[in-house]
C-alpha cells in the first residue's frame, strides 16, 4: 500500500515552523485575551505608605476641631474679661454715685449743727431754723429725684400711699386722704417709701 503525506491540521499550528512575514502571530499565554475579564490585582501590587494621595478625611476633621476649640477658649476668655471690666465700672459708678449724694447733704449736716449751736437762743428762730435745714433737705432728695409727697385731700393711691389706719371724716371724700402721718418720697420705680397716711371710711 503507498504511504501519503499527512497534510497538516489547519487547526493546530506548527510551532516549529516560523511565521511567514507579515502573519499575524498568535497571542502569548501570559497576555490577556480579547473579551476576557481583567486579571485580578495581586496583594503585593498595592500601592506602598510612600505612595502620593490625598490627606486622610480624619486629619481635616481633626484640625477644624481644634480650631473650633481655640475660639470657644478665646471666646470664654474675652467674655471673662468682659465681666470683669464690667464689675469694675458698676463699683466705680456706685462710688461715684454714693459720693455726690453724701457731698449733697453736706449743707443740711452743716445748718443742722449750726441750729444746735443756737439751742438757747429764742426758742421761735430755733424752730424756724429746723424748719429751713427741712426744706433744704427736702430739696436736695427733689434734686436727687426723689420729690416729696404729704398731700391731703387726695385719692387713695396703693402704688404711693400705705394705709395706717380709717377714720370717719364727714367732710372728706370716702376713699381720700385724711392725714399723712409719714411723708413719702420718690414716684413710681425710684420711689424710696409710700406715705403712711390715714383714709376716709367708705360708707
């Protein structure tokens, strides 16, 4: 029997004979095939510390959070500082204050002496003395703010007036004052004391 050549299989390709110039050669078995999926990233394949990237999330936060920090401090600083100072003018204007109005008094302390130098003098000028270094005290209060309040005949008023007593008075008003037995001084939020007085019984 005649032995024929075995022609080649077209679909295994002779590895010993070279391509011919200008063939496509085909893929090596270490490149990735087309269509095929991505070879997975070996663990030593991760970037190393050293590699550049952006700062951290926590080092952001960090730092505002400091900075948040120094101005809470500043601020409770400045706010203590503040109070202090505060205290200080309040003590200052409080010296001040106590000051003008003993300096105010001056004068009555001085014409109340002067009356007890007088004392055995005509017992008619020492009254008329008292009773001037009266109006002269009243008038310092009255500069001071404080008018004085000894009216008769007038309503009621709880906000000015403290009742010490009721009497009948057929010729007053029901509900009037009838007698002021201790003066007030002073209206509304600076008032230093009501008058003390006595009021007509209603009927």
């Amino acid at each position: 029997m005649p032995i024929h050549p075995r022609e080649p299989d077209p679909a295994v390709p002779d590895r010993a004979d070279p391509a011919p110039e200008g063939a496509v050669r085909p893929p090596r078995g270490d490149l990735p095939q087309p269509g095929a999926p991505p070879r997975p990233q070996a663990a030593n394949d991760a970037p190393g510390p050293d590699a550049a990237g952006p700062a951290p999330a926590e080092d952001e936060y960090t730092a505002e959070l400091k900075e948040l920090e120094d101005r809470w401090r500043r601020a409770l600083a400045d706010l203590d500082n503040l109070r202090k100072r505060h205290t200080r003018e309040l003590e200052r204007e409080r010296a001040v204050e106590r000051s003008r109005t003993a300096a105010a008094f001056l004068p009555v302390l001085d014409n109340l002496e002067l009356a007890l130098t007088h004392a055995g003098a005509d017992p008619g000028a020492i009254v008329e003395g008292v009773r001037a270094v009266r109006d002269q005290a009243v008038n310092v209060l009255e500069l001071l703010g404080y008018p004085r309040h000894a009216e008769t005949g007038v309503a009621f008023d709880p906000a000015r007036h403290e009742v010490v007593g009721v009497v009948q008075d057929p010729d007053a008003a029901p509900g009037t004052v009838v007698e002021v037995l201790r003066p007030g001084y002073g209206d509304g939020e600076r008032q230093l004391r009501p008058a003390a007085v006595t009021v007509a019984k209603r009927e």
